[in-house]
C-alpha cells in the first residue's frame, strides 16, 4: 500500500489591502485543517497584479497572522511577484506542445459571447497586444478530461464542463500572468495537498485541475469554505470596503471568527493568548467542519 503523501496547506492572499474578518476566517480554517492533520502550512502572496495592490499591504497582512499566531514556521512566504521565471518557463512548454495560443480578442467582443470563448483565434491571427490561451481540445488529446468531476471537502460532489466555457486565458493581453497560470505552478512547487479558501473561488478549480493535470501532476484536495457576508448579502471583501481587522485585539478577533466557523466558543470566554485559543481549536475542528454547509454572515 502507498504511503499517504504528508499534508501540506496554503493560504494565499493578495495584498490589494489588509486582512478583514472574512480572510481571517479563511486564513484561520485553513490554519485549522493543516495542524489537524499534524500537516505543514505555508503562506504565499499572491502578488501579481500591481494595479489592484495596495502599497504596505503585504508585510500588514503577514503582521496581522502573527498577531493572531497563525504562524507559517514551515517555510519561508513565497511571493509571486518573485516567481516570472517559474510561469514563463511554464508558457514556453505549453507553446512548444501547441497547448496555448494567442488571442487578441476586445473585450466588447467577449462581451458578446455569453460566457464561452468560441475559439476564434485558433484560425486568425492574432495581432498585439494578445492574451494567451489554453487550447482545451489539445488538453484533451493529451488526456486531460474536458469534464471535471471532484468531491470537495466541504461542498460534496462538484462537475464541470470546460467546454461551457471555452478556452481560458493563462497570461492576460496587459502582459501579467494569470491567476490561473500562477496558482497552479506555485502549487506544484510547493507540493501542495490540500487547498482550504472561499466558496467564491469553487468556479476556479475545474479549470486549475485540468492545467495541473497537463502539466503532470495530481491535483490538491479543495475545500471551500462559504464566504462571510454582510446583512445585505454582500461578500465581505476588500473591494466592498471590509474594515481591517482590528491588530490590538487578536484573542477577541480569533474567538469571533472561530464563532462564525461554528464553533461553541463558550469555554474560551477568559481565553487570554492566542496560542491557547488556537491549540483548543485545532483539536476541535474535525468536528465542526462539517458546520460550514451553511453560509457564513455577520
């Protein structure tokens, strides 16, 4: 029998401004399921995309899980902004295999398309600028399955037609490499196994499993978790103006969002460090998980 490949976790934020109750609740169960499973936990700043970041944001980001002691002892951060020779190597393999290709397609174009690419580029040149897409039908003849099927951890049986959506973009026509593109290299790299984020990020996955598995590797096992929103049913989030989390109180901020988890966070009233916060936690949290079928609100 095969030995059970080790655990190992990530949270990966982007630092378009400091975390909110709502990433720290994504940070923290992640946190959980990693040490749960005696598993490794790593951090990694998903900062590619400079237009969207905010200045300082990163290094506030890692102080406030210090604070809380949501500590990445495991590994060094790795910042993708560091990582362009990793994705372009990548793009260069895919181009040699004929897997991508150049799409210079408007966005009033794509706006007209309902949702799926029709392909057009594949049989007219491009000019440039130009994105680059993944050609799903060579994915297919190189044994990648079209129709994603997966159990996820927390939201049960998930399936995905990529052919509902066409051919997707892997580095955007702006010259910055795509989510999709950077997430799947860093997790092979990283050796990731198991990927704890929002409920908003489930539509990604079909597509991040199949560029994993062209690119040879087995994809992590996903749990999404639902995400916080506010009385009016709007996503807590940064760009909808999510308050930071308050630094000077880390204890009281940690029972909250163990609270919004689903936990009976009664017997932590005189809690008083994070450290014994956490330890309690991480030897409940198999028991609740399953609590968060629900969807998370303040």
């Amino acid at each position: 029998m095969t030995n059970q490949a080790p655990y190992i976790g990530r949270f990966a934020p982007s630092p378009s401004g400091p975390l909110h109750m709502g990433s720290l609740v994504c940070a923290l169960a992640s946190y959980l399921d990693a040490r749960s499973h005696n598993g490794t936990w790593l951090v990694r700043m998903e900062d590619i995309d400079p237009p969207r970041e905010q200045a300082g944001a990163a290094d506030l980001i890692l102080s406030c899980l210090q604070k809380h002691g949501l500590q990445w002892v495991d590994s060094d951060v790795m910042f993708q902004s560091t990582r362009a020779q990793a994705y372009n190597q990548t793009l260069s393999s895919l181009r040699e295999n004929a897997l991508i290709y150049p799409c210079s397609c408007t966005r009033k174009r794509l706006n007209t398309l309902n949702g799926r690419y029709d392909g057009y580029c594949k049989s007219h040149p491009a000019t440039s600028p130009a994105a680059l897409r993944l050609d799903l039908e060579a994915a297919k003849a190189k044994g990648v399955p079209l129709q994603q099927a997966f159990c996820d951890g927390l939201q049960g049986e998930q399936y995905e037609d990529l052919t509902q959506q066409g051919d997707f973009v892997i580095h955007r026509k702006d010259g910055l490499f795509a989510y999709q593109l950077a997430v799947v290299v860093d997790d092979i790299a990283q050796n990731i196994t198991h990927v704890v984020r929002g409920s908003d990020l489930l539509d990604t996955t079909a597509r991040q499993r199949a560029l994993m598995q062209l690119l040879g590797h087995q994809p992590p096992h996903y749990s999404h978790i639902p995400v916080l929103v506010d009385a009016n049913g709007n996503k807590l989030s940064k760009q909808n103006h999510a308050p930071a989390v308050d630094l000077d109180t880390p204890t009281h901020n940690l029972i909250e969002a163990l609270t919004l988890l689903g936990f009976d966070t009664a017997a932590l009233t005189h809690a008083t460090s994070t450290s014994s916060i956490l330890h309690w936690a991480i030897h409940r949290w198999a028991n609740v998980a399953t609590t968060l079928q629900g969807r998370l609100s303040l």
